[in-house]
C-alpha cells in the first residue's frame, strides 16, 4: 500500500505522524501526544540506546494502574514486599498495541521517513547517526532477560526500590521490562527481532 508521504518540515510533522500512527495501530494513537512527537520518539531511542527510559518529553501518554505489594513471606520486618503478580497486566494493552503494528509496514515508514529522523537527532547535537541508535537500542531491548530471583522491594522513601544491591543498580531499561512481566518482555521483544529486519 502507498505510505503517507514523508513531512516537508520537521516543526510541522505531527499531523503526519498522527495519521500514520491511526493508520498502523488506532490503540496505540490515542495514547499519542500531540506536539513534538518525532523529536520525542528520537530522543526515547536515544535513550534506550544508553540503557535509560524517557522521564520526560514522552511520546507517549499511557496510564497506569497504580504498583500493588504484599509483604514477603517470612519477613521479620514490616517494610519488605514482593511485586503482586498481576502488576504486569497493567502494561499489556500497550505493548499489544505495539505488536500487533505490521512489522513490514513499520520498517518500510522508517527507511523512507529516516531522513527526517536523521535531522531531529541531529538536534539532540549527538556524533553519528540515527540508524546507530536505533540498533543498538533494539539489541539493549533484547537482551534483557528475566528478573533474576523474587526482587524483594523497600520502601526507604515514596518509590519502591530493589532490597538488593544487585538489582537495584541495574539499568532503567532492565527494571522497565522486568516490570512489564515475562509474557510481555518476550512478546516485545520477538517483535523486535523480526522489526529490526526490515530496518
């Protein structure tokens, strides 16, 4: 099928992308933010190539279900928890939302819109190319395997944080995908293996 046509000018781009989003997942469109949405998806890439996840400049406005907890089995203190296992259902509609996008459709938007995607990262005043990043952020996505152990949580102050060390410190993008559970983790990233093949 003829694509929607790459956008004359990147400041004036979102409609564009709008169209093609409603065209490729309607799901995923309404969760869409309205401005700025190459720049924003540019950046998110940028920083999955880096093992981090957007805070801000989001492309995206999915919400979430708040975190559920109970307390560890056994624990001698009040304040240890483990993750309720249904907290990953939270992000199922949204990463279904991504899967279900026809992956030689996408690779085909992405070879004839990277020009312009080219041009944003440019902005972000980066050295190398686009293309670069997107690679590399998908095989950061893919190699992410499950959580090792039961992830035993504290609360030291608002947010939940990993008792150990060991999974604490591991990179945003690992805790992000551990989050959205096993069955989503690997639904992800399949998609994304076969993706990065017309990419």
């Amino acid at each position: 099928p003829p694509l929607i046509a790459l956008p004359a000018h990147l400041d004036q781009s979102d409609s564009s992308v709008l169209a093609v989003a409603a065209e490729l997942s309607p799901l995923l469109a309404q969760w869409l933010l309205p401005e700025e949405q190459i720049r924003k998806w540019v950046l998110a890439v940028d920083l999955l190539a880096d093992g981090k996840m957007p805070q801000r400049h989001r492309p995206v406005d999915y919400t979430v279900a708040p975190f559920k907890v109970i307390a560890e089995q056994g624990a001698t203190e009040e304040d240890r928890f483990v993750s309720v296992d249904r907290n990953s259902e939270r992000f199922t509609p949204l990463i279904n939302a991504v899967v279900d996008i026809e992956p030689r459709t996408l690779g085909r938007y992405y070879q004839a819109w990277l020009p312009i995607f080219e041009q944003a990262y440019a902005e972000l005043g980066k050295k190398g190319a686009f293309q670069a990043r997107v690679s590399l952020a998908a095989d950061n996505m893919r190699r992410v395997g499950s959580m090792p152990g039961r992830g035993v949580l504290q609360q030291p102050h608002v947010l939940y944080e990993f008792e150990s060390d060991h999974l604490e410190q591991r990179s945003p993008l690992e805790k992000a995908l551990w989050r959205i559970g096993d069955s989503n983790r690997e639904g992800l990233q399949a998609y994304i293996k076969e993706l990065k093949f017309y990419l």
